[in-house]
C-alpha cells in the first residue's frame, strides 16, 4: 500500500485568535508546544511509517518560508515533503493537496494539522484493515463513540424534543484514510465538496464504502488557547525540575573579581582557568544538574587551552541552548555568594539584573543572597569565595520576557 499523506493545516486559526484576544497573530499551528510548533508534533507522530511515500502540507498563504525552517531539523530523512497553499475552507485545503498528490499512490490519508496526537497504534491499525483483502473498503475513519447524553431541541425555544439514542453514533475525528481516485471523484461530482467538513463525507457522496475504527484514546484537537494549553500539560508530565549548583574558588592578588558578570572593585579575584565568575558557575551547574547533563567541568575541561580566560557568560550560552533544545528553560534561580569582604550590598541589584539579563528571563526571577562567613574557614579567612545556586526548570518555552532579556 502507497499512501500520500495530506496535512490539513491551511487556517489561520480564527477561533483561536478570537479567544487569545489578539495576543498571538501566528497562525495557531506554529504555536509553541513544549518548545516546538504545534505542527511539528503533528509531522512527528506520522514518521517511520513505511507506508507513507509523502507529505503534502497545506499552509496559511505567506508561511511556508518559516514553515522550512521551523518544522523539522535539517538532517532530516523520510519521505519528500511538498507545500501548498491552504484555502479559505479545509475542503479546499485537502483540494489544493490532493491535486499535487502522486497518482502513484492509490491511497490518500488526510489528518488535521491541529491535531498534535494521533494515536500512532491507530494509524497502524488505519492502513493495515485498508488494505484487507477481505471487504474492501473506499475509506477507514478514525472515529470515537458518542459519550455524552444527547438531547435534539426545538431551535426557537429550546425546549428538548426527544434524547437522541447514541449508540449507533460516532464523532469523526482524523486521520482518514481513503481511495485517492474516488476522492478526485467526488471533488469533481459534488458542487459542494468545498463544504465538507472531513474526507469521508465526500466518499460517502459519490457512493463509496467507508467504515470507522472505533477509538477511545487521546486525539485532542486544538480549537482555543485553553486547547493548548491542555495539551502541554499532557505532554509535559513532568513540568518541572530542579538542579543544584557550588563552586569554590581561590581569591588571589592580580586577578578581577567577577560575580554574575558584574566586575567588583576589590584587591583580590578569583583565581582560575576561566574568568572565575563562582556565581555564573554554581548557576550553570546548577542548569546542567536540572537536566542531569554532568557538570561545568566537562563542558569547559580546564586542561583546554581554548578556554582560558574565558568570561561564564559566554559558558552560560551553549549550556541555556541546551537546555532551551531540550524544552527547558529557568524559571527561578536562588543563589548565595560566601564571601567575606568586600560587602557586596551595593551590587546586589547589579547583580540581579545582569543574572537575569545572561540568563534571559526578569530579574524577579532571580534571587542573590550575599553572606561572610563570620571569620571562620577559607572563605571567612578571605582566602575563597564560594556560591551556590538552586535553579528551577519549567517545561516549554521561557515567556515573551526571555526575548527581551537576551
Ligand atoms: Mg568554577
């Protein structure tokens, strides 16, 4: 079996953008969802499956530039990907597809773009009783029996006519699969295709056999911005995640003295094979610790001479892109600095911003303790300095206040 597979991602998503109040003028499929578009989700849970020989993806006019960019990684291996651009209707959408399908293919699966979840076994289930030798079929639909009471009511009053029997009933959801040729057929004969709202209406009018896969698992689709965020919640089970961060370092004549990217005035720095930033680097092993990817040491080995002299904040970037790749980003971050002079309450505001600023969030997110160690070990002897850091994580992308912060 050769299958075309038709992404149905072409509106702009006008319920969504009513009910974001205007807050986000992307089409809703290029959405932020645990870090990736919403589409690329979609595209994601489709892949490996050796039935597919292409994609064709109906796209909001205008879009399909930053669509190649932001939807799969470069490396990317599979079947060729075609765009097209999406109409006014969904019908129109799967149309513009359809026609730049490969007759090669004798077999069409249309699934909405908004639709991040598809269940994979179904899909699997999908082409496997489509090609069942046994009763042919025109189509197979993915679909859900009907769950909630239903009540038929008078339209004017809404007085309620009759509880409609529900057991013969079932929502149509996507994907669904179906005869390339007799859905040509059917764009063709009927004048209202343009107003079908799925594939198998269209089928079902020019005659052909469709039957449902019952389904009771989780195929959400994304209406409204509560949708969304419904769904990151799903997909983020662990939303959180903490990391601890210390470090020590000698304090000797002849060196600066940084913490947090901020130079401090004094006599003494911080010794070490870096600019010695202690607080950047309790923060960053704190970072790596969160995510579980080792520690400061073995991303800038001091046996490196690339890396001498080198400023935290430039460590801090790789690491921040790391963790951003891996859905991450740092929502807090509490730090104490052990040092016994000089009193650091004058920088600490300083200090705050410019954390907040290399880390790209607001300064509330971020929290700088200064104590002395009242005369006592290295540090209260003026010999080190020592830091530690508490970073908390949160799944998804850091919000708007990160893209002014960096
Ligand atoms: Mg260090």
């Amino acid at each position: 079996m050769k299958v075309s597979l038709i992404i149905a991602a072409g509106g702009r998503g006008k319920r969504f953008r009513e009910e974001s109040k205007g807050k986000s003028s992307l089409p809703k499929l290029f959405l932020d969802l645990a870090g990736r578009p919403l589409l690329a989700h979609t595209l994601e849970a489709f892949r490996k499956i050796p039935q597919i020989r292409e994609i064709v993806l109906a796209l909001p006019p205008g879009t399909q530039e930053w669509a190649k960019r932001r939807l799969w990684d470069k490396g990317r291996q599979g079947p060729p990907i075609r765009f097209v651009r999406g109409g006014r209707r969904r019908a129109e959408s799967v149309w513009n597809a359809l026609r730049r399908t490969s007759p090669k293919n004798d077999w069409v699966m249309v699934h909405d773009g908004a639709r991040p979840f598809p269940p994979r076994k179904a899909i699997v289930e999908l082409l496997r009783r489509g090609t069942a030798r046994r009763a042919p079929l025109d189509g197979i639909i993915l679909a859900r029996p009907v769950v909630p009471t239903l009540k038929r009511v008078a339209p004017k009053n809404g007085r309620v006519l009759e509880t409609v029997d529900r057991s013969s009933l079932y929502e149509a959801e996507t994907p669904q699969l179906v005869r390339r040729s007799l859905l040509f057929e059917a764009y063709r004969r009927n004048p209202k295709a343009f107003l079908a709202t799925d594939e198998s209406s269209l089928i079902e009018s020019v005659g052909g056999r469709v039957k449902v896969l019952p389904h009771s698992g989780w195929n959400l689709k994304v209406t409204t911005p509560a949708d969304l965020a419904l769904a990151e919640a799903y997909f983020c089970s662990a939303p959180l995640t903490v990391g601890f961060g210390r470090d020590t370092h000698r304090l000797v004549k002849g060196r600066k003295l940084y913490l947090g990217g901020v130079r401090i005035p004094f006599e003494k720095g911080a010794l070490g094979h870096s600019d010695g930033d202690v607080l950047l680097h309790a923060i960053a092993d704190g970072l790596l610790g969160a995510v579980g990817l080792g520690d400061l040491g073995e991303w800038f080995p001091p046996t490196n001479p690339r890396f001498k002299g080198i400023r935290s904040e430039k460590m801090l970037k790789p690491i921040l892109a790391k963790i951003q790749k891996e859905g991450w980003w740092p929502a807090r971050v509490d730090s104490v600095i052990i040092l016994e002079r000089p009193p650091l309450l004058r920088f600490k505001n300083r200090l705050q911003k410019e954390v907040a600023r290399i880390l790209g969030v607001e300064p509330g997110r971020v929290s700088i303790k200064a104590k002395t160690a009242e005369g006592l070990g290295p540090e209260g002897e003026g010999l080190a300095v020592t830091c530690e850091a508490l970073v908390l994580l949160k799944r998804g992308l850091a919000p708007f206040e990160a893209e002014r912060g960096r």
